[in-house]
C-alpha cells in the first residue's frame, strides 16, 4: 500500500502543478509538453522526455536488461550446479546469520546477496541487478507470505539502495571530461558518504526489526570491511586520475572476469554440464526481464510527470527561500537537485549532475556536492519497482521509508562533508 500510495501521490501532485500553470500562469503548451516531450527536442522549453517517450525508455530498458540478465543468471546457474553459491553461504554464513536470521545457514540466498553487494561495491552496476533479482527470488523462496515482503528482503533491498561503492568511475570521468582541475578529490567524501548510508540503512532496519547489531559476528564483519575500505582509501589517494581509472578497470572487470574462470573451472571439477546449466539460468533471465517492463514503466512514468510539471523547481526555490529567512548559508541548495532526483532516476539524476557542474564549474561547490550526491546512494523508487515487482511483492511495509531515511542520511552527510572538505 505505502508504494501505491506514494505512486498515486506523485501523479496527483504532478497534475495539480502543472494544471495551476496553465490555467493560472499562462502556460498552455504543458500539457502538451508533459504527454509527448522529447528531451531532445530544440522546441522543448522542459528538456525533458514526457509521458510517451518514458514508457519508450522503460522498455528499452529492460530490453538491453534481457541480455545482461541472460549472461549473468546463465553463470549463476552453472555456479549453483557446481556448489559455488553454497560453498559462499558457508563462507558469509556467520555474519548474514546474525542480520539475516530467517534465512537458513547455507542458504543460496546468501550467496546471491553476496554477490550483489560484491558487485555494487565494485560500481558492476550491470552485474550488481540481475544477481540482486536472483537474491530476491531465493529470498521470496522462504517468504511465508507471497504478497508481502519478508524480513529478509527489506534488509537486502535497504542494504542495497544505499549503494555503497568503492571508486566512483563514471563520476570522476564526468569531471574530467568538464575540466576539473582534481577530478579525484570527491573520491575519499563519496567513499565515506556511502558507508555512512549503508551503515544507516543497516541499523535502521535491525531496530526495525529488533536485531542486535552489536552482535561480535556482525561487529567484527564490519569492522573488518572498514579496515579493508580504509587500507584501500589510503593506497587509492595516492594514485593520480588516469591510474585510478586504470586500477578502477582492473579490479572491476578483472575480478568479473576471475569469477567467470572460476565458475567455468568449478563446472568443470565437478563434471556438470557446464552449457546446459548457462542456458537453464539464460531463460529465467529472460523471464525475469520481460515480467518486470509493467512495474518500471508505472514508475517511470510518475516521475515523468513529477519532473516536467515543475514539481522539483517549485521544492528548491522554497528550500532557497527558507534558508535566506533564517540566514543559513544557501550554497548547498544549487547541487540538492541531483540528491532529489537521485531516488527517483538514475539517468536523471547523472543529467542533473552534469547540469549543475556545466552551470557552477566543476570545482565549485555546487559542482562537487553535486558530485558526491550522486555517489551517495542508489535509485531507491527504480529499486523498489524493479526488485519487488520481479516476485511480485504488493506490500513493501517500511521498506520505502527505510530506504528514503537512509537516504537522507546520506545526503546530509554529503553535504555535511562538502563543507568540512571544500569550505
């Protein structure tokens, strides 16, 4: 119900809006503008796609999904043939048996997962999906109630819409590419900020759901993550922009790669048939992709419209507004669009990034909160849509405000850091 309320709200809000324009601002052409805008279109005053083109890009979406979903749900199928996924759930067991106590030890669940964070981590966004899909089915597996989501499912979904990533690639290369004389320095912010959602995410849902998260296993799991991430920090802040992109490179797709072989090998020791298996996976791929076009196309949609209505402009210049009358610094509010945006579109969101550095400079302040905003979590109402809808869950509970906390605390901790490292 929260989803769907949230859902009609946005459509309600939207419509409102841009009807007050029209018939009390003079606006006429947003009607037409908010049903068949083009984003590239000269004539556009919203530069944004409308209604018709959203539903284009929805499904184009989960066409491109198809393949990649095919080729990792094929090697996933090998490797649980193979006892892969098990031998990891051994490996993970004691600490996701702490935070996820309903899923049995062993469980290929916990594999699943674990490869889903492991690829987000490493900015796989391509592989980070179909593992995390393959997660919610085998979640949905020991979900008792198969309209509602499970305990379970709320924690890895709220673990992973806070999107914590190692080395923010496409980030960096953007300001590159606009002329940033430290393409790097949002790197250490961007790390913190997305261990600081993920670590909120993590104790906001355990209270939720009254798990102890001081447990030893869970504390030293975590603490032993945090070592490894500021070892690396440390040795990634040494390295100019080419030689982090280049060691970005090597440790993402090498390490794909490596799981690939050791799939394939793993197959091959244990004398299963290692095509049959890829190709078995390769069809729930499929499956999955095409059940999951309605739920994206229904929230595509509703952001369509929030977004070409004006809703966003009408938010930021009352939040402007608010800060000159109680004298607070406002410099913050030119990069929140992307930290708006972010939740609700990921394209978006990277435009809106790119807006705003284009408009301030790169090395503005603006330009880098706007930088580690867009590092600083996943698109949760995208996540929402696509992992829920892919088992068919109806009653999210309070995932949704979870994840929108979580985020919140992400975007104050960006901003808070922006401050603390740009002034």
């Amino acid at each position: 119900m929260a989803l769907s309320r949230i859902w009609s709200a946005f459509i309600i809000v939207a419509i409102v809006v841009a009807s007050i324009k029209c018939f009390f601002f003079g606006q006429s052409e947003i009607f037409n503008w908010m049903i068949i805008g083009k984003a590239d279109d000269p004539t556009n005053p919203l530069k944004l796609d409308g209604v018709i083109e959203t539903c284009w890009t929805a499904v184009n979406i989960c066409l491109k999904l198809i393949g990649i979903m095919a080729l990792f749900m094929g090697f996933m199928s090998i490797a649980e043939r193979a006892g892969g996924i098990r031998l990891l759930s051994r490996i993970i067991g004691p600490f996701f048996s702490k935070l996820f106590p309903d899923v049995p030890k062993g469980h290929p669940a916990t594999g699943h997962m674990v490869m889903n964070f492991s690829a987000n981590l490493l900015g796989l966004d391509n592989a980070a999906t179909p593992f995390g899909l393959k997660a919610m089915e085998s979640l949905q597996e020991l979900n008792p109630s198969k309209d509602t989501a499970s305990n379970a499912q709320v924690m890895f979904l709220c673990l992973h819409a806070s999107g914590l990533t190692l080395i923010p690639v496409s980030i960096i290369a953007i300001r590159a590419s606009l002329n940033s004389t430290n393409p790097t320095e949002i790197f250490i912010p961007c790390m913190i900020t997305t261990f600081v959602a993920t670590m909120a995410a993590m104790f906001i849902v355990s209270f939720k759901q009254k798990i102890n998260i001081f447990q030893p296993a869970i504390l030293s799991w975590v603490l032993g993550i945090s070592a490894v991430i500021g070892a690396l920090v440390l040795y990634l802040v040494t390295l100019n922009t080419h030689e982090l992109q280049s060691f970005s490179g090597i440790l993402s797709n090498g390490l794909l790669l490596l799981i690939f072989l050791l799939i394939v090998l793993g197959g091959v020791y244990k004398k299963i048939d290692v095509f049959d298996g890829f190709i078995d996976g390769a069809k729930g791929g499929f499956d999955t992709a095409i059940r999951i076009i309605p739920y994206l196309v229904g929230m595509l949609i509703a952001i369509s419209l929030l977004r070409t209505s004006g809703t966003f402009d009408i938010i930021l210049d009352a939040l402007k507004s608010f800060c000159v009358y109680l004298g607070a610094d406002s410099r913050f509010i030119d990069g929140i669009p992307t930290a708006l945006i972010r939740p609700l579109s990921g394209g978006g969101a990277r435009g809106m990034m790119v807006d705003t550095i284009t408009t301030h400079g790169a090395d503005s302040f603006a330009g880098r909160l706007s930088s580690i905003l867009q590092g600083s979590s996943d698109t949760t109402f995208y996540v929402i849509a696509v992992y829920f809808g892919a088992v068919n869950i109806k009653n999210t509970r309070y995932a949704i405000g979870a994840m929108l906390l979580a985020d919140l605390v992400g975007v104050c901790t960006a901003i808070g850091l922006c401050y603390m490292f740009f002034g």
